[in-house]
C-alpha cells in the first residue's frame, strides 16, 4: 500500500505533470492555424470540421518537431522535469577519422527525424488529456463538499453522474477526487519516463557515432599517454646522465660542465612544453599549442644525447622532409624511445642509429651494446635505471596502430636491436 502511495508524494511527479501540462499550452498558438482550413471549407459536416482541424493541429505540431532547437529543448526540459538521463543530441558531421581507428560514422540530418514528431504529439495529446482529467476532478473535489451545507450536491461528467446526499459522505468523495487527479498525474510522467528514452534518446546513428567519439576520446588519450611516457622519460633520463657527466668534469673542464647544464636546460624545456599539452587536453581546456617533434627535430635529439655523453652514429638516408604528419611524429617518438633505452640499458659503445626513407617504407632502427652477452638489454649498464616495463609494448602498439612492423631483442652477443618498418606515402 505504502508504494503505491509514495509517488504521489514525489516532487518529481508533479514536475513531470507541470511538463506535460506546458507541453498542451505550447500548443495553444497553433490551434488559430488549424481552424483556417475549418473556415475556408465552412459548408463541411461539424464532424467532418472538428476532425480536420484536429489533423491539420496534429500537423502543425509535427512539424514543430522537426526542428533541431525543438529536439534539444525537449531533452533538456526532460532531463530537468522528468529526471530522465538523457545525452545532449549529436550534431550531423562529416565522417572523420583518426590513425588506428577507422573512420568515424556520420549522423545524417535526417536520420530518425520522425522520432522527436512524434513525441511531441504524444506529450501533447498526454497533456491536454491529463490536464482536462485531472483538473475536472480538482474541480469536482472542489464543488461536492458543499453537499455539507445542502440537502444534496451532485457531479455530471461525461454521461458519468455521482450524486452525494451531504455531511461526510461528500468529503471523502471530494478526497478521493484529489487522489485520483494525483493518480493522473502518476500516470502521466510515467507514460513520458518511458516514452523519453525511446523517442528523445539517441537513435541507432548517434548510439554509433557517440561509440566511435568515446573510442576515440580514448584512442587520444592513450595517445597522450605514450607522448608523455616518451617525452619525460627520456628528459629524465639524458637530465641524470647530463648532471653525473656535469658533476664529474666540472673542475677539469667547466666549459663541458657548462654545456652539460644548458642541455639538462633545454631538454627540461621541452618536456615541460610536452607536459603542459598533455594535462590541458587531460583537463579539457584549449592547450595553446601542441608540441610537434617530428623527425626534422631529430638532429637536436641526437645532440642532447652527445651532450650527455653517448657516443651517437647517424645513418641518415632519404629526404626526411618528404615524411610528414602523423606518421613523421610517430618516428621521432619512436627513435626517441629506442634512444632513451640504449641510455638507460646499454654500457660504453657507440650507438648506431639509422633512418632510411624509401618510397615504399620509413625504415628506423636503434642498436647499442649490452656489455654483458646475455641480450637482455635490461640493466645491464652501469648505473642501470629502473623501469616501468612499457616502453616496449608502447612502442608496438604505436607501430601496430601505423600498421608497421617492429622487431626487438639481442643482434649478436653483446649487442640489443631496435628495427621498425613503416608504411609510407611520400608528399609530393
């Protein structure tokens, strides 16, 4: 008993109510325009008038419905009054797409118009019909109690009469009266509660293309994530190594000490402009500019790394100008990894690196010694720094997402290979 009576102490049920109610008043402006076909056709049966105008209302409200403003004030309106989770619309777009994740789908302008139309003639229709319902049995809670002061009070409705001979009798009717156009309004919210997912909620189209941002909401920020992992690893890394470097020679050589420090400054530089890209985006704020090293940036990397002492060979084939975008980017993060492994991983020895650009593929690759012939290119320096183990499998899901190749492990007794192949499509 109680939960049958508990809705009709909700806030939120009248609110529902007040919201169907507005929705029959929102109407009313139109209904001028649905007697116009009435008048001009004035020799028409009253049936035949009544029934025409009523169409022609209809029509005009759906119409209304067709307008995008009229779908977003809806879902607004019913996430506010009906309590209803309802997500804001999707805009119709263009198809876009984002490396490694496909093509996003686009919503056309049309797609399930019919939807909001529909709606709001049902929340009209539920409107007026609550709104006459319940606010003739306010009035008849309102009218029968005078029965307590006459010998007799009575209500006719719709052929439906209730005749109350007076004293108490008449109020318990008039209470029950009140009930009942509380009931009304239970049943009206209820009936748009279920009605608002499945005519303001999203259609096949948006659920798809809501899908596809969250996927790539997603895609951004593991994205991100290896931006960050790349960029402060390797700064922390060349910083270490630079101020060991610095704190040994500063006495007998000042002048490399004090190159040692300007490169832990500029290195620190960068990965604070990285950073700050990173947690405005995480934080979504506008970030002012986005850090874009690319392999244009790659000879700058390479001295850092002389800076901090490793002995770096190039190998450097093709025009790396021709290699741009996303897939330029993704090979300097990419040698950058590999060259902050061999920092943290390998002992004395030159490091080979190799860019080969072919018109077909972007070759990269990292080789280093290990010193110790066991190939696990793992600790084995001196010095050797912790790891967090996601170097490599960051690497190869950013390789994987290029639809690259890459290839990892000991090349000879003494010595660890980074290889990486990616597919290229040169400008022109």
């Amino acid at each position: 008993m109680i939960r049958e009576i508990r809705p009709l102490l909700r806030g939120s049920t009248y609110a529902g109510a007040l919201f169907a109610y507005c929705g029959a008043l929102a109407s009313i402006p139109l209904l001028p325009f649905a007697l116009l076909p009435v008048l001009a056709w004035g020799s028409a049966p009253e049936g035949v008038q009544i029934v025409l105008a009523l169409l022609v209302w209809a029509a005009l409200i759906g119409v209304v419905g067709l307008a995008r403003t009229t779908r977003r004030v809806l879902i607004a309106c019913a996430r506010r009054l009906l309590r209803v989770p309802l997500p804001d619309p999707v805009a119709a777009r263009q198809s876009a797409s984002s490396p490694g994740t496909g093509p996003v789908p686009a919503v056309p302008f049309g797609a399930d118009r019919w939807r909001t139309p529909v709606w709001l003639l049902l929340h009209v229709a539920l409107g007026w019909t609550g709104a006459m319902v319940s606010g003739a049995l306010i009035l008849a809670a309102l009218t029968l109690p005078v029965g307590w002061f006459r010998a007799e009070a009575g209500l006719s409705l719709f052929g439906w009469s209730v005749r109350v001979a007076g004293g108490w009798g008449s109020w318990a009717v008039a209470l029950g009266c009140v009930l009942l156009a509380a009931a009304v309004c239970v049943v009206v919210t209820n009936a748009l509660r279920w009605l608002a997912p499945r005519l303001l909620g999203p259609s096949s189209a948006e659920q798809l293309a809501l899908a596809a941002e969250r996927e790539l909401r997603l895609a951004e920020r593991n994205r991100l994530a290896h931006e960050l992992h790349d960029s402060i690893g390797h700064t922390l890394t060349a910083a270490t190594i630079q101020a060991a470097v610095a704190g040994e020679v500063l006495s007998a050589d000042p002048v490399a000490a004090r190159a040692a420090l300007r490169s832990i400054e500029e290195s620190a530089r960068a990965a604070l402009e990285d950073l700050d890209y990173v947690l405005g985006v995480l934080r979504e704020e506008k970030a002012e500019t986005a850090p874009t090293r690319t392999l244009a940036d790659l000879p700058e990397l390479l001295d850092r790394l002389r800076h901090a002492g490793a002995v770096v060979e190039p190998e450097l084939s093709g025009e790396l100008s021709q290699v741009q975008g996303t897939l330029s980017r993704a090979a300097y993060r990419i040698l950058q990894e590999g060259l902050t492994n061999a920092l943290r991983h390998g002992t004395d020895g030159p490091i080979e690196v190799r860019v080969t650009v072919a018109p077909d593929g972007l070759e990269l690759s990292v080789v280093n010694r290990t010193g110790t012939g066991t190939g696990t290119g793992i600790g084995t320096g001196p010095g050797a720094f912790p790891t967090s183990g996601h170097g490599l499998p960051g690497l190869a899901e950013r390789v994987r997402l290029l639809h690259g190749e890459i290839e990892a492990g000991p090349d000879g007794p003494q010595h660890w290979r980074l290889a990486v192949r990616l597919p290229v499509r040169l400008s022109a």
